[in-house]
C-alpha cells in the first residue's frame, strides 16, 4: 500500500521531490551511548539547531552518530508530506522502524530557535499500517492496538499537528494464511480494498513537494520494514 501511495502520488507529480527508504534493506543503526552523551550535552545548551551541533561534538564516536543522524533529520525537514509503512509487530511497531524513530527524535532538532515553535507543525504525516487481526474501534482486541497511539503520541509530541496526522489500516491480513481465521476472509478483502481507496485518495491529495519515505519520497518519506506483523 505504500507503493499505491507512492505510484499515485509520482504519477500526479512525476518522481522529482520523492525520496524513499526501505529500513529492511537499509537499516538505521540503533542508538548508541554516544549519541546519548552528544544528545544530552545539546540539552544542557537550550535550543541548538541541527546546523550548529558540530561545534559540540566532542569525540570521534558521538561525530559517527550525528553523521548518521543528521541526514534523517534534514530529510524529514525537507518534506511536505511523510509516508510510513508500518505492519503491526506483537501489537506494536517494528524494531527498525523504532529505530528510525529514535534516531530522528533528536533533543530540539525540530524545534525553531527563535520561537520556539516546532518546525514540523504544517507537515503531512501518513501511516499505513497492516495487521494480521482486527483492533479497529470496536473490535475485542482494541485495546491490544499500542501502535496507532504510540506513533499518534510521538509525532504529536514532535510538533504534528493532529489534523495533520493521517492513518489507514488493513486488518485481518492473515486470515488467507491461518486455518482459524478462515472465516474472516471477507473481513479482509473489505478491509483491503477500503484501505487501497483511503490511500489513493490521501496520494491524490498530497502536495508536490513530497514524502520523506520510510520506506520513502521529497518531500515523501516511507518508512517501511516490508514483513508483516
């Protein structure tokens, strides 16, 4: 589905301003101490931005850790709209795509020195996310669903503002696979093609400058780790 999303949106735009990453093939490092350590000294300054945090790298290692950092940091900034490809893993988010999620949280990197105001308050975050039951509003296992209001929760806690914040949901994606979920086949294949039709139209609507993709775009991001969950 993010592929749908990312045709739709290049097939309205043509492909300038699209970025994406797979973090399957294309892995984020998992924090270390030293980003840590270069994190917290740029705390203790206030508001530091990205452009400046060079001047307080104090070691070879915490210099290797921003390097890796700032790149994501820059391409997040640089887009009007970012696509996250998020299957459902044990209720939750995928351990690469919490990787990416620490790395790019980095203290005050969104924030405008000036203002104070974050930088990414206008900017377009969709989330596509598959599970393998069902944890819609309604369903038994709603309250088993701790990826939606996490992701909610973290990127309203970088500045997102709600009404920004898009997410469309396929369930029941193992009801093909599973004997016991047989029945829910239908389930499925409605819940499928709804999700197909929310995601055409939120690509169609999307601006031209794009996707920070994690799986991928400019302005378009996907984020994905392709397994579901």
């Amino acid at each position: 589905m993010t592929a749908l999303f990312a045709d739709t949106w290049r097939a309205a735009h043509a492909s300038a301003g699209y970025r994406y990453r797979d973090l399957t093939a294309d892995p984020v490092p998992p924090l270390d101490t030293a980003y840590c350590s270069l994190g917290r000294r740029v705390e203790r300054q206030g508001l530091v931005p990205p452009a400046e945090v060079d001047t307080l790298i104090e070691s070879p290692a915490e210099k290797r850790e921003w390097a890796l950092t700032r790149p994501l940091i820059s391409g997040l900034l640089a887009a009007d709209t970012v696509l996250i490809g998020a299957p459902m893993y044990n209720y939750s988010v995928s351990a690469s795509l919490k990787a990416w999620i620490d790395r790019v949280g980095f203290p005050g990197a969104f924030t405008d020195p000036d203002t104070g105001d974050s930088l990414l308050r206008s900017k377009r975050v969709v989330v596509i996310c598959t599970r393998g039951g069902a944890y819609g509003p309604g369903t038994p296992r709603e309250g088993w669903d701790f990826q939606t209001p996490y992701l909610r929760t973290y990127f309203g806690g970088l500045g997102v503002a709600d009404e920004n914040l898009c997410f469309v949901s396929a369930e029941m994606t193992m009801a093909g696979l599973v004997p016991h979920l047989d029945r829910f086949r239908p389930l499925a294949t409605s819940s499928l093609a709804a999700a197909r039709a929310e995601v055409t139209a939120l690509a169609a609507a999307a601006p031209r400058s794009g996707i920070p993709a994690v799986r991928g775009t400019t302005s378009v991001v996907p984020v994905s780790s392709r397994t579901p969950g």
